[in-house]
C-alpha cells in the first residue's frame, strides 16, 4: 500500500491580468520491514490554476509510482477527488463532454485516469487547513514549489520527520501525531 498526500498552491488566483504562479506537491510513503519509506515530489507552472495544479499532483504522484500498487491518494481538493471518483468515467463515455460543455482541463484528466487505471485507487478527501500534518506539510513544499517555481525532477528523499520535528520545537503543534506500522489488511 503506497499513502500519497498531495496539495496545490496558485498565487493571485484572483488576478485575471497577470500570470499567477502554481505548485503542485505530494509526500509519497509506504512501510517496509519495520519502517516508513518517504519520498515528495514537487513541480510548478508560471500561470496556471489550483485545478490544473491538483490534476498535476495526481498526475506526478501516481506517475512516481512504477508497478501496479494499491494505493490512498489524499488530497483537500474536491475538484480531483470528487473529478476520480464521481466525474471522470461518465466525461469519457460521453466523449469528454459535460452536460453543460466541454471539461475543462480535459488533457489533464485523461492523464490522471490512464496512471490511475493502472493501480487500484482510493481517494480520499481531506479539509485543508485543519491541522492534519501531511497536508500542512505537502501544501508547503507546494507554495514553496510555486513561489520559487522550482520541481524535484521527480521523486527525492522526504523532508517530512524533519519538517515535523521543527514544527513541534518551533511552533509546539503535531504532539498528537503519532506513526507506527500501518495496520493489517
């Protein structure tokens, strides 16, 4: 089982006169032998949109992945989740058409469902913001990603334990994280 935690970041969404910067991230973790083994991943387009940036973390997450893997894909966007697991298969029976028009971003989630074909997917929504770790952690390394515009070329050695370790000596929160084995299936 491979945990994928992704998030996006677009800065000045609100603009529609000037390039607005994204990042995508994503921590990727699975447990051999007795412990975890984590990776991220980040990348980042000079004008985008958090939709597009969203389709683009799953698209890197489930492309880092090199075998047929069971896999929880996590992530506080709606539009991803609700997309894979609702939207997308009714868009492409109808020919990649909506009742009211064209999808948007079409291209992007043609991607997302042939990488996601190839694995057995669960995803799962969670709220941003909320104090939940791993998407704290992965929504920094994205704005990070999108304000620098910077990509790891892939997946690279996690910062997460260290990320987590300082937010609990800096900020005194994630005293309530705790991670063992996962559990049996």
């Amino acid at each position: 089982m491979v945990h994928i935690h992704a998030d996006e970041s677009c800065l000045g969404n609100q603009f529609k006169d000037r390039q607005r910067p994204g990042g995508a991230a994503g921590l990727l973790e699975f447990w051999r032998g007795d412990a975890w083994v984590r990776k991220d991943f980040w990348l980042s387009e000079a004008d985008t949109t958090n939709n597009r940036m969203a389709l683009m973390s799953a698209i890197a997450g489930l492309g880092a992945i090199r075998r047929p893997s069971r896999i929880r894909f996590v992530s506080d966007s709606q539009y991803l989740v609700r997309g894979m697991n609702e939207w997308v298969r009714g868009w492409r029976a109808r020919g990649w058409k909506r009742k009211r028009g064209a999808v948007e971003n079409v291209e992007l989630w043609k991607r997302a469902l042939v990488l996601a074909e190839s694995h057995e997917v669960t995803w799962e929504w969670v709220r941003g913001h909320s104090g939940n770790p791993r998407n704290e952690y992965v929504h920094a390394l994205a704005v990070r990603a999108a304000t620098e515009q910077l990509d790891s070329g892939g997946a690279v050695d996690s910062g997460f334990e260290e990320w987590l370790e300082e937010q609990r000596e800096t900020k005194k929160r994630y005293f309530d994280f705790f991670e063992g084995a996962p559990p049996e299936d």
